[in-house]
C-alpha cells in the first residue's frame, strides 16, 4: 500500500511533524513524501498572514498533483491567520484523484485556529469527493518533541 504526505513548512515545525508521521506509517505503508515550495513567497511574515486570511493561493514549483495511485493522503500545513497557508490552498486546489480515498489532515499554531484551519481543508477536499477524514494538530513548541507528535499520531491513526 501506498500513502502520501504533502506538506508546506516555513519553519520546520510542519516538516518535523510530517518526517515523524512517515516514520509511523512506513510499518504499513510505502509513504513518499513531498514538501511545497512556493516561488512567489515573501520573507515578511505578516504578508504572508494577510494573503493566508485572504485565501490567496500560491505558485508552487512543480508537484505530483496526480494522487490516485496513493491509498493514503495525508495534508500538512502551518496555521496562519486561523487558516491554511497560501502553498497549501493552491496544492489542494490542483489535486487530483482524491475521491474516496482516505485521508489525514495535520496543521501546527501556536495554539489558535487549527479548528478552523483543518475544518476549511476539509471542505475543499470534501467537494473532490473525499468522506473518510483523520485529523489532528500540534502547537509549535511542541512540534519537534517526537514522543508527543507521535503519540498524537497514534491516539489520531490508532
């Protein structure tokens, strides 16, 4: 079986998240795993919260998008302005192949609006045909301690 994690990382919180979730799930699965790299990000970050609040979907360097041969999708993203990141709306925009597949959504804050965050990737992958969701979120001190992050992993994958 085959599993997917694409994330987007501006400070490694997400990345640290996303390397322990495929330490899990490679007793199981063959997971491959893809970070999102903007080409039109700024360095100043509120910028970057305000294209988050607005929804504006980045431009990415070039990425699978095809995910039908995948058993397993998994979705990580940093929580800004109590939403997704631009890298991640414009990847789930792009996706493709994703109708009943089963699917992990993750998001690091700093403690506020990872609800909402995971809750607007649902929707938007609900409209391409996803039911099955798994979702959990990690504060970003706590993103790096591999013990919680997997125990979360686990209470969230069983």
């Amino acid at each position: 079986m085959k599993s997917i994690i694409v994330y987007y990382s501006y400070s490694g919180n997400t990345r640290s998240v996303a390397q322990i979730l495929a330490e899990h799930l490679q007793a199981k699965y063959k997971v491959e795993t893809v970070e999102l790299k903007p080409i039109d990000e700024t360095d100043k970050f509120i910028s970057q919260g305000r294209r988050a609040h607005k929804h504006v979907r980045a431009q990415l360097e070039q990425v699978i998008t095809g995910l039908s041969q995948y058993d397993l999708l998994c979705f990580g993203t940093p929580v800004w302005a109590f939403t997704t990141t631009p890298a991640m709306n414009a990847y789930l925009d792009s996706c493709s192949g994703v109708a009943g597949k089963s699917v992990v959504l993750f998001s690091t804050s700093g403690g506020m609006g990872d609800g909402a965050c995971l809750e607007y990737m649902q929707n938007i992958l609900e409209a391409k045909g996803v039911k099955e969701f798994r979702k959990f979120s990690i504060q970003h001190k706590k993103a790096r301690n591999r013990e919680f992050v997997l125990s979360r992993i686990q209470e969230t994958l069983g």
